[in-house]
C-alpha cells in the first residue's frame, strides 16, 4: 500500500513538471487579444501581465541603447496600466492587487531612470508619475468603498 502511494506521487510530480515545460508563454499580441476579449472583471489582472512585460522589455531595450523602443514600450506600459486602472476601478475588484503592481513598477522605472541619460530620463520620470496618479486613485477608492 505504501509503495503504490509512492508511485502515485511520483506519477503525479513527473505528469506536473512535464506540464510546467510544455507550457508555452503566450506572445503579447496574443495577451492583448485575450485580455480585450476577457470579462471585464478578468481584464485588471491581464493588463496588469502585459504592462509588467512591457516594463521589463523596456528595461532590456534601453540597456542595449534602442531607446526608441525602450520609449515605445514605456508608453505601451502606461496604455495597459490605465486600461488596468479603469478596468479594477470600474468592477471594484482587484484594487489592492492593481495598486501593488503599480508601486512596484513605479518604483522600477525610478530605477530605470537611474541609468540613463538626462535626455532620456523625463518620460520613464513621467511614466512614474502616472503610475503614482493611478496607484493614488486606486488607494482612494479602497479606503472609500468601506465606507
């Protein structure tokens, strides 16, 4: 009896990690496609995938000096976190989970800034910025719903 529990554990941990390797990213257009067609309730969480993508992507491209892009995906960035934004405040769901991604990449593209030049600086400063105003409403929101 104890041997074949053993095996059945076994069975199930290799059928789950060679799930985990067959599992495939999904490309950002195919995000993007899935999270406009998702329920509106579902859609907070998935802007919030893409703009963290966006955010590393922009990290990437302007450390390998394509800043044109790097600007690109900074301003995708902030497309997706206020569609993220009005899609969390609009259902009143995932405040707090929306409002923590949003601290923390704010806090990433500060550190971004760090290590460009001044010129390239003021829109991920800017982008910052809009995420601090999204993060501020979202806060808002939270502390009013109690009451």
């Amino acid at each position: 009896m104890i041997m074949y529990c053993r095996l059945t554990v076994l069975i199930v941990l290799f059928a789950t990690c060679l799930a985990a390797f067959a599992y495939k990213e999904e490309t950002l257009e195919q995000l993007v496609a899935r999270a406009e067609a998702a329920r509106i309730e579902d859609r907070s969480a998935l802007y919030i995938e893409i703009a963290e993508r966006q955010l590393k992507s922009a990290g990437e491209l302007y450390r390998s000096g394509r800043t044109d892009d790097a600007r690109q995906a900074v301003n995708d960035l902030v497309t997706y976190s206020q569609k993220a934004h009005d899609a969390s405040a609009q259902t009143g769901k995932r405040l707090k989970n929306t409002e923590i991604a949003f601290r923390k990449m704010a806090a990433k593209l500060r550190d971004i800034k760090t290590t460009l030049n001044f010129d390239d600086q003021a829109p991920v400063q800017a982008a910052a910025d809009h995420l601090e105003d999204l993060r501020t409403d979202l806060m808002s929101r939270i502390w009013s719903k109690g009451k």
